[in-house]
C-alpha cells in the first residue's frame, strides 16, 4: 500500500490567512514608507519606492501561492488524467505537498486509485479466467444433454449422465457465488473493531486463540476473515488452528503448508491447488478484498509447520 511520508505543512487556513494578511498590510506599509521617507529621499522617489517595493511583494507571494497550492493542484489533476489512461506513475506520491490539507488529499487519492486499479484487474482478472473455468463443465453439460437424448440409452447411464450434469452445474454455481462474493469484498467497509475471542468462538473447537485481543476489523469482516482462512487450512489437512493478535493478527495450521512454488500465487484470484476437489481458488483473494477495505493487509510468512498468515493493520 502506497503511505506519503507525512511531513509538517501548513493548514490552508494558514496560508489564507497570511495572505490576507499581507494584502491589508501593504497598502498600509506603503503609506508609512512614503510618510516617512518623502523627507529623506523626496515625494516622487518615495512613491516610486514603495511603489516597486508593494509590486515585489506582491510577485514573491504570487510564487509562494503558486508553489504552496496552485502546483500541488495543477500536478494533483495530471495524475488523475494518468489514473484514467492507465499511466504508471499516476499512484506514485507527488514531489511536494504544499499544505497538509492537499497531504491528506493526496493520500485519499491514492487509496482510491489503488482501489480502482485493485478493481479493474480484478474484473479483468475474472473476464480472462471465468471463460476457462466455465468451459469445461459447459461442455460436461452440453455433452451429456446430448447423449440423455438417446431413447435407447440405459438407465444407469442415464443416472449417471444427470449426476454429471448436476455436479457440473454446482461448479458454475460455485465460482459465480465466489464471484459475488468477490464483488461484495471490494464494496466500502464499516469500520469498527472487536474482541477476537468473541469471533473465534464461533469455529471452536476448530479454532484456538493463543492471545486476545481486540481487533480493528468490524465483526462480519473478521468472521469472513476466519472463516476463508480457516476453511483453507481445513481443507488442506490441517487439524489443529491458532489465532492470535498482539499488534498483528495472526492465523496458524499444522497443515502441510505452503510450497515455495505457489506462496507467491496464492492470494490471486482463481488459483488453486484443490481444483479436482472442487475449489474455486477465491477464498484468500476475497480475504485480501475484504483486508484491503480495511487498510489492512495480510501477508503468508514462512513456518516450520503449517502455513502461517500474518494480517498488519
């Protein structure tokens, strides 16, 4: 996730303020100036003095505008041009900030780029992959609808034709309602937190939680979060889980784990190992969805038993 390094700018109040300050204040100086000065150098050379001296003031606090606001501004709409043509810089931090106000608008429109670049290669993502994974029990269905059309076909046959056709229709089911569920992860997430322990008891005795705590997620989103994580460990041969949050929460199996090979493609959408067995290769990339929606961010760290899952917030 992309932070700005938070450096002190001043509020734009602050610079409204000062600004203001110094238009009331020149017209006055120079009034001064004159006043004091026409003995010294002369009614005309004073005016011409202070005439020059208001013009350079006004140009030095003309830049200053210019650097403090109008640039971060100007520079702050090119990258939302970039966003929208897909340019590669566009989610990098501008060079400067000139007030804190356009530091906390800059961060927001980061997240939201990263958040509409997250959903576009997620639909993306979906467009490529849904072809292949519904084409093959598309063909199941087709195949056997075909052959049930026999009159002479057996009854054995036929029952197992219809089986066929069953279990290929719970598989397009099954990644379209994992679809949904992607879908659903990426929508705006209410804040909030809870006690870990008052979540975990819900997959007890699967599940037990080392260290409570209390943790920043709201209780649908934690209850989703266990519920992918621990249905994936499960599933995978794990008979023992552990959870427990401290500063980060983390979520660990005595399962098999995780080889080297697909650690680096487990959180993408539609990647599996268990495809014969019927998954869909969605529930660690919801679980991402949903972590993301939260400023959270969870990461698969190495473990001498089991796969083990870290989530920093």
């Amino acid at each position: 996730m992309t932070r700005i390094v938070r450096k002190w700018r001043p509020p734009l109040w602050l610079v409204v303020a000062v600004t203001l300050g110094v238009v009331l204040c020149l017209p006055l100086i120079g009034i001064i100036f004159v006043r004091y000065m026409w003995p010294v150098l002369g009614y005309r050379e004073a005016v011409w003095a202070a005439g020059f001296g208001v013009l350079g003031a006004t140009g030095f606090m003309g830049w200053a505008l210019w650097r403090i606001v109008l640039r971060p501004v100007q520079t702050l709409r090119e990258r939302v041009a970039g966003l929208r043509t897909g340019a590669p810089d566009a989610l990098d931090p501008l060079p400067r900030y000139g007030t804190s106000d356009m530091q906390a608008l800059g961060q927001s429109f980061l997240d939201m780029g990263r958040a509409l670049r997250s959903r576009e290669a997620v639909l993306r993502s979906y467009a490529d992959h849904v072809t292949h994974e519904l084409k093959s029990p598309l063909t199941v269905v087709r195949g056997a609808a075909e052959l049930l059309t026999l009159p002479d076909l057996p009854a054995p046959e036929r029952d197992r034709l219809t089986a066929r056709i069953e279990a290929a229709a719970n598989r397009m089911a099954d990644l379209l309602d994992a679809q949904r569920a992607l879908a659903r992860a990426q929508e705006p997430a209410a804040q909030g937190s809870v006690p870990l322990s008052d979540v975990a008891q819900a997959f007890a005795p699967d599940v037990t939680v080392l260290c409570d705590g209390v943790v920043p997620l709201s209780e649908d989103a934690l209850r989703l979060v266990l519920d992918h994580l621990v249905g994936n460990g499960k599933a995978h041969g794990a008979t023992e889980i552990t959870v427990s949050f401290d500063v980060a929460l983390i979520v660990q199996d005595n399962g098999p784990g995780v080889s080297a090979g697909n650690a680096a493609r487990i959180f993408e959408p539609f990647f599996t190992t268990r495809r014969a067995s019927g998954g869909t290769g969605m529930g660690l990339s919801i679980v991402r969805r949903i972590l993301e929606a939260h400023a959270a961010e969870i990461t698969l760290e190495p473990s001498e038993t089991g796969a083990r899952f870290v989530i920093t917030f």
